[in-house]
C-alpha cells in the first residue's frame, strides 16, 4: 500500500511540474500578444506628433492580411495596399477634423481635450454602420472580432482588426473588393441597359438579396468564376436599388 501512495505522489508531483512548465511557457512568448484596448490604442494614435505617419502604420502586411481574411479575400492585398495608401490622407484629416491638435499660435496653450472614444463590435446586420463597412465584413471569418470607432458623435468610417498585439485597419478593402468585381464585369454582365454590376455593388452592404447577389459576384470574381459573376450580376442590377 506504501509503494502505491508513493508512486501516485510522484505522478501528481509530475503533472504539476508539467503544468507549470507550459504556463512559464505560454508567459514567455509561447502565446499570440494581447492588444491593447482600442479605446487605448485610437488615444495614443490621436496624441501622435505626426498622425499621418501614425495612420500609415495602421496598414496590414501581406500576412497579417491573410491571417484576419478569409479566401479568397486574402487575395486582394496588393489592391488593399494601393487604396489603403489612397485614402490615408482623407482618414488623417477626418481623424484631425475630429480630434484638433493645439492651435496655431497658441504655443503655450494646452491641448483641447480629446473627444470621447467609444468602440463597439462590427456586425454586418448593424444598420447604424456604413454599407462599406458592411461589405467589408463579407471577407472576414464568421464570429471573428473586428470593432468601430466613435469619436464623439461621428463614427469613423473604417474597420479595425488586431493582429498579434497590434491594432489596424481594413481601410482600402472595400475599394478594392468593388475594383476586383468591375474587372470582371465589362465583359460578362448579361444585362444591357441597366446600371452595371460594380455600380449595383455601392448599394450592397445590408442584409438582404441585392448583397448576396453583389456577394456571390465578388466571390466569383476573385475566384475567375465568369459564369457565376454574370449569373450573380444580373440578378443585382434588378435587385440593387
């Protein structure tokens, strides 16, 4: 009876011993980062001295991109890359539209207050979103996290993501999801006389059958799918309005 109260000593002295390794594991780089709040985070991005340098390093790189898309949304990098580059100066202006740095001229003043910050879930079936910020989450895993941000009364019209300890945006995406589906479209569009179906995309974004017509499009646009892109298209330009 000893022998068995002694062996089964060590065996729990081991479990706890293996436990405790893979804690010390996990708390010395085993494990993905934490980001910091949003609310943190969209707050030192404000208090920058050069926010516009500051906007430009909330791009994601070719990985990070893969990593918080699904396919073959992932595909549209370079494109994302381009508009995101695009837009960053109309985002630096909003963002400094709505949160002013110290006046000019007034050196020895202090700093406005900055304006409230609140951050909330982005969920496609949110009506008080922007429809781009409802196509945007087309190419995003179901239930993954992705958050937007209010600045005092004005909700910002991009989507932020965290990846790896760090936050960004999806700015750019929705441009070049609307761009990847008007390459395709000239030529395979079964429908003459009506709105064409990159046109029919600006209306997409809520819920409901013009979306999953401009959805099945897209979808068969960065897939090379011709026939599915022109079935989904004719069905948006009558639908899409």
């Amino acid at each position: 009876m000893m022998k068995w109260r002694v062996l089964l000593a060590a065996l729990l002295l081991a479990g706890a011993a293996c436990r405790a390794s893979k804690e010390q594991g996990a708390s010395t780089g085993d494990a993905a980062p934490h980001a910091p709040s949003l609310e943190s985070a969209v707050a030192t991005l404000l208090a920058s001295p050069d926010l516009a340098a500051a906007v430009t390093a909330l791009q994601l790189d070719p990985a990070a991109f893969a990593a918080v898309l699904v396919p073959p949304f992932e595909s549209l990098h370079t494109a994302y890359a381009a508009a995101f580059t695009a837009a960053a100066p109309a985002l630096t202006a909003e963002l400094r539209r709505l949160a002013p740095a110290k006046a000019a001229g007034s050196a020895g003043s202090a700093a406005p207050a900055l304006p409230a910050i609140t951050v909330r879930r982005h969920y496609a079936g949110d009506v008080a979103i922007s429809l781009a910020q409802g196509r945007v989450r087309w190419a995003q895993p179901v239930q993954s996290e992705s958050w937007l941000v209010r600045l005092g009364g004005t909700l910002v019209d991009t989507v932020w993501v965290s990846h790896r300890g760090r936050w960004f945006v999806l700015l750019g995406l929705d441009e070049a999801m609307r761009a990847a589906l008007a390459s395709r479209t000239p030529r395979t569009s079964l429908t003459s006389g009506t709105p064409d179906c990159a046109a029919a995309a600006l209306l997409a974004g809520r819920p409901g059958a013009c979306s999953d017509a401009i959805w099945m499009a897209l979808d068969g646009a960065l897939r090379g799918q011709d026939d599915r892109v022109s079935r989904a298209c004719d069905r948006a330009v009558h639908l899409c309005h």
